[in-house]
C-alpha cells in the first residue's frame, strides 16, 4: 500500500497475568529475548514501528509458567552438558 512506512522496528510488549504493568522492550531486531520469572504466566504482545508510528499488536501470546520451566530446565542441561 502506499501509505505504509518502511518497519524500523519492534516492541515486544510483556507482562505477567497478575499484573496490569505492561514491560516494553525495544528492538530493530526481528528476534528478542526476555528473562522471564518461573512463578508466573506471561502474556506478550508484539507491534513493529515504522516512522508513522506503531502498527497494530499482535495476538496475545501466552507463556504458561510451567513451559518457563520447562525451557528453564532444558537450557540449564544443554549448559551442563557441553
């Protein structure tokens, strides 16, 4: 379309399901990593920004807290093993 900008980046948009405090990380990346707390579910939401401004956010991706375990426990042995 010709009123689209050019994407000159992203905000990854997190919070745990108890809290309304929205955390905003910042990006011109099209991957991020977020340190997450093993004691509670996340919900993250993405949005590109371009020179007019942010786009509108993804659907709501939902991190249960025992997949943050799991993956936890997973990265802890691959660190162990090598």
């Amino acid at each position: 379309m010709e009123n689209e900008s050019e994407v000159t980046g992203y905000k990854v948009l997190y919070r745990t399901s108890s809290q309304p405090d929205v955390n905003v990380l910042n990006t011109d990346k099209t991957t991020a990593e977020l340190w997450l707390q093993s004691n509670d579910d996340y919900i993250i939401e993405v949005k590109a920004t371009t020179d007019g401004g942010d786009g509108t956010s993804s659907d709501q991706i939902l991190i249960p807290r025992l997949a943050i375990i799991y993956l936890h426990e997973i990265c802890t042995e691959y660190l162990v093993s090598y």
